[in-house]
C-alpha cells in the first residue's frame, strides 16, 4: 500500500512539473547596439534570467549581430524580428520581452508592427531610449566606430544615413522638429507622433501589455537625455525644460496608450543606480525576474484570442 502511495505521489509531482513547464511563459532578450548574442555577456545575461526566474530564455539576434546593430535600419530590424519570433514555436502562446537599450526599440517594434505574432505580456525595459536620443550613443574605437563617425557628420536626416545608420532611426533634434518628423523613418511612426498619421492598431498592440517595466539608469551618458529610457523628453524647439513622460503630448495626448497603461497601474518606472545597461544583481532580482515568472491563464488566453484580429 505505501508503495502504491508513493507511486501516486510521484506521478503527480511529474505531471506537476510537467504541466508547470507546458505553460510557462518564455522570453526573449534582445540586446543594444556594438553587441551580439555570441558575446559572453550577452549569453550570461539572458542565462542569468533563465536561472533567476526558471522561464526559458531565448537571445534573440538581428541580422549578423554587431555590425547590424549599428548599420541596419530599425525597420529591417524589427521586420527581421518579426519572422524570427513568428517562427519559434515555444512562442506561441505568448511571451515576455526584456530589452536592452537600443534592442528596446526593436521590442517595441514587435509589439506594435508585427501583423500575426504571438501575444507579448510583460515587457522589461532596460535604458530604452524610447523619446529618442539627443546626440549619438558613444562609440569607442574601431572600424567599426570610424564608419559610423564619418555617417554621423554628414545630414543624420537624409535618406542615405536613415538607411544606412541605425541609430539614426531615433535621433531627435529638439529645434529640428519639423525635419525630424518629415524624414525620420522610424521614432516618428513607432510613437504614433506624426499628425494625422496616427495608427490606432499600434496602440491597440501597446495597451495590450499586462506590464510595462521602464527601467532608467542614474548614471547613463549614452542616452541623452536619461529620462527618454521613462519617455520622458525635451519640448519641441526647445534643450530645457527636460519634461517627465507625464508632461509629454505622447502621454497627456496618448498617442501610443502609455498613459492608458499607467492609469490602469500596469507601468513601472523604476530608477536604478548604475552605468548604461550595468545593473546589480539584486536589482535585476527586484525588478526583471517577477515579470519572466508569469503563466498564462485562461483569461489570458481569451485576450489573446479578442487581439488576434488586430495582427491579420
């Protein structure tokens, strides 16, 4: 009797943990330029939340990895994302996102252009440079960094840099509003900024988060300024004052839903100490690991099935 007890018991704790591992819901990390996911510390990161959270973890690359990072526009980027995420089958059934600077936009891209993809749930911003950047992410040296100065000194809006220089897909030049929203290919569309442009599926797409994790770095010099990483910015023509994202019009206005989803208390804007993108342990503990620890319900199934018309 106390075999057959025993036998009971542990086939229930397998069918436990094999049930547990069917629904768990998995992520993907995609990481910020000058980076690929062959790098160690790319690897180590996204095995580190896999660990953490016990979610399986995926690093997604776009393209050859670094090189892309910096020449390949961010619509081809989020494009080639797009298929990728289409393609996995362990993302099916949805998903969560951490995103890593400039990979940040590229996330975004996923949630809100891809037609057909899988639901996303929680989505972890790390120094996402979401109101766009100031002045250019700081290089280094290199070959790599020498071709990208050389394109940085020529008209960062012009078809040939937008096209050639990803990080030109998010320069906004405060006093060149007007050329910034006539000729940037991708900011302007992604934050639904361009008037009479507005795509209303974009920001169906966004609201539909269950969370959004906006994580700013205390001590970032690479995005300029720190408060984009909350979508927080400067005012049109103007360097000062520097606006908090409930000050913006893409807040007040709601172009992308960011104030839907932080009036129904799904936004987080969490400040942490720390360089760009280097953050402690105890703070990825904190604020990462609980939000790659979700399953998908029910209910969350039915949504899932009410958005699909939305992504044909």
């Amino acid at each position: 009797m106390a075999k057959k007890r025993y036998g009971v018991a542990l086939a229930v704790a397998f069918l436990a943990i094999m049930v547990h591992v069917s629904v768990s819901v998995p992520f993907i990390m995609l990481h910020g330029i000058a980076a690929e996911c062959s790098d160690g510390k790319e690897a180590n990161f996204t095995q580190l939340l896999s660990n953490l959270s016990g979610s399986p973890g995926f690093c997604l690359e776009v393209g050859n990895g670094e090189r892309d990072s910096w020449f390949m526009p961010l619509t081809k980027q989020a494009e080639i994302a797009c298929q990728k995420v289409k393609q996995m089958k362990e993302l099916r059934q949805g998903y969560n996102i951490v995103g890593r600077s400039q990979g940040n936009l590229v996330a975004r891209g996923l949630i809100e252009f891809c037609d057909g993809g899988p639901l996303v749930y929680n989505y972890i911003s790390l120094a996402g440079p979401h109101a766009g950047i100031s002045s250019v992410p700081m290089c280094g040296s290199g070959l790599l960094c020498e071709i990208a100065d050389e394109l940085i000194k020529s008209d960062i809006y012009s078809d040939f840099i937008q096209d050639h220089l990803a990080p030109s897909g998010y320069l906004k030049i405060p006093t060149d509003m007007t050329k910034y929203l006539e000729s940037s290919k991708y900011l302007p569309k992604l934050n639904n900024e361009i008037p009479n442009q507005r795509n209303s599926t974009y920001k169906d797409r966004f609201t539909s988060l269950h969370n959004l994790i906006l994580v700013k770095f205390e001590d970032d010099k690479v995005i300029v300024p720190q408060e984009s990483s909350w979508f927080g910015y400067y005012p049109d023509g103007e360097f000062k004052p520097l606006l908090s994202p409930q000050q913006t019009k893409l807040y007040t206005e709601d172009w992308i839903g960011l104030k839907t989803l932080d009036v129904a208390g799904k936004v987080k804007f969490v400040s942490v100490a720390g360089e760009h993108i280097k953050m402690a342990n105890l703070d990825v503990v904190k604020y990462v690991v609980p939000y790659l620890q979700n399953q998908p319900s029910s209910e969350q199934a039915l949504n899932r099935k009410t958005k699909e018309p939305l992504r044909p």
